[in-house]
C-alpha cells in the first residue's frame, strides 16, 4: 500500500511538472493596451525575434486599445498568471490616469505588476511636412491668436503626450485643443491626414516617418544625436523635460519566480547588442530596470508624478 501511494504521489507531481514545463513553452500572448503602429506596438515587434532565437518560442502579440491603454489594464489582473499572459506598460500613464480619473480609471496604479521598464521615448512636437511652421515658435504664435484652434493628435488622455500639452499651454500661455487617438500609429494617421494642425507625440514618430513630418521640439535634456537640427524645449525658453518609459506586467497574483522569470528574459533581449542598435536606430533609449530595481523606481516616479500632477492643477 505505501508503494502504490508513493508511486500515485510520484506520478502526481510529474504530472505537475509537466503542466509547469508546457505552460512555460507555450506560446506567450502579449497584450499591447493601444492599437497597432505606435511605439508599444513596434519594440514588441522588434523584440519577438530575439525571443524567438533565446527561448524557442513564440510571442503573439494583441491588441486592446481603449482609454489611453486605461481598458486593457483595468483588465490585467482578470489574465492568466501562470506566465503564459504579458501585458505592456507606459509611464506617466499608469500613474497619471488613476491620478486624474480617479475610480473612472478603472485600475490603480497599486494594480499594475510591472516587472520591467525597457525603453525610454522623449515628448516631441511634430507638423506634417507641408505645413507652414518652421519652428515650435511660429506653431505658439498661430495658437496666441487663435485659441484653441491648434490641435494636437495624441495617444491617450492623462498620458505623456496630453501632459505635454496641458504643460505647454501652462508654460507658453496658450490654449490649445487636445485631440487623443487610441495609439501613436492613429495620432500620426490623422497629423499625415492633415486632420489636426500638429502631434503631441515623440521623438520616435520623427525617425519612423522621416520626410513626411518636420520635429520642432524635443523635450529632452540635450538635443538627440538622431536629430542635432531639433531644439530642445528648454533651449526654447520651456523648462519641459518628459516622456514615455514602456515595459510589461504581469497580473499581481503571478509568483515571485514568474515575475523574475519574466524581468530576466526581457533583460537578456535587452543586453543584445543587435537589438539595441535596432532600438536606437529608430531612436528609441534603451533602460534596463528589472524586477529587483522596480519597487525604489515605481515609488520615485509616483513621487515625482503627484508633483507634476500638482503643478498642472490635476490634483491639490
């Protein structure tokens, strides 16, 4: 009787390690929380390759837009967490949106199990090719003497490119219209479709498109190596220096091992040096903030963000 229920056992958690073994070759479903074409959408692109060559296997990546990526991570933690299920995150939006949206938000930013920030994309003013401003100053003038008629295409509210606005409006004392698509790749379609007089985007839109859009202002610290010619903000007389960090999470109840898992082999793509040349060809920063470093910069970007929120009379 001992022999046949150690074997019973035995086979038991065999079968366990069979299920965890398959479970973690499975194909991985990536969620991006906005549509196709932006910046969230291509480094997943860019980085399933890699993946690909490391691990053996394959990473499908979704798409579910809405609410400035609101709807897909008030979703999250509704999704497997077994590894088998990512979901990409943004910086300020994940901290922003519950800031300013409150219970409409959906999620808090508590929600969210972020277990790695791989990229940076610097805030940018972008006007279509033909269109007659040379320069961010010309683009203030026309909003000076027209209010509210210069409207800026943007991905999402309460996200990195409508905080660029609503600083911008504050700083240069202008009003301006604010028009949000459901992703980069949308907020372009409709600068290039001369819908909107310019696009609160980023750097990144500039290199993408090349030729068919002119970058006015970068808000950087210094200007890009890609683009010399561009002025920062600051140069222009606007202490503005922000952007966009992207990453991924995990639902809160994956484990401690999933999470790290996960933190290394986005980490080790990271560490390719083929893939950060491809990331910084197309004008994309490479960061490296994994698992371990995520709580100290999770709890500084919050802090830094509520007093951003302040100074824009989000909250009091």
């Amino acid at each position: 009787m001992k022999l046949k229920s150690y074997i019973s056992k035995f086979f038991a958690v065999l079968s366990l390690m069979t299920i965890s073994l398959s479970a973690a070759n499975a194909v991985v479903t990536n969620i991006i929380p906005f549509g196709p074409g932006g910046e969230s959408d291509v480094t997943a692109r860019m980085q399933q390759s890699y993946y690909k060559n490391i691990y053996n296997d394959d990473i499908v990546v979704q798409y579910k837009p809405g609410g400035g990526g609101g709807v897909g991570w008030a979703s999250l933690n509704s999704e497997k967490d077994d590894g088998s299920v990512i979901m990409g995150v943004n910086l300020p939006h994940i901290i922003m949106q519950p800031i300013a949206k409150g219970d409409a938000a959906g999620y808090k930013t508590d929600d969210i199990n972020v277990f790695s920030f791989f990229h940076y994309t610097p805030d940018a003013i972008l006007v279509e090719a033909s269109s007659p401003y040379n320069t961010l100053e010309e683009l203030l003038d026309f909003a000076k003497k027209n209010p509210g008629n210069l409207t800026f295409s943007g991905s999402g509210t309460y996200s990195a490119n409508h905080l660029l606005t609503i600083s911008l409006n504050q700083k240069a004392k202008v009003t301006t219209t604010y028009v949000p698509f459901k992703g980069t790749g949308a907020a372009v379609q409709a600068l290039l479709g001369k819908q909107v007089v310019a696009s609160a985007g980023y750097s990144t839109v500039a290199a993408a498109q090349g030729s068919k859009v002119r970058m006015l202002a970068v808000a950087s610290e210094e200007r890009l190596p890609a683009f010399p010619d561009v002025p920062t903000f600051k140069e222009l007389g606007y202490k503005i220096v922000s952007g966009a960090y992207r990453g991924y999470a995990l639902p809160k109840s994956a484990s401690k091992e999933t999470v790290k898992e996960w933190s290394d082999r986005i980490m080790k793509i990271n560490a390719d040096p083929a893939f950060i040349k491809q990331m910084e060809d197309n004008a994309f920063v490479v960061v490296n903030i994994g698992h371990k470093e995520m709580k100290k910069f999770m709890k500084e970007q919050i802090k830094e963000n509520e007093k951003i929120a302040k100074e824009l009379g989000l909250i009091k």
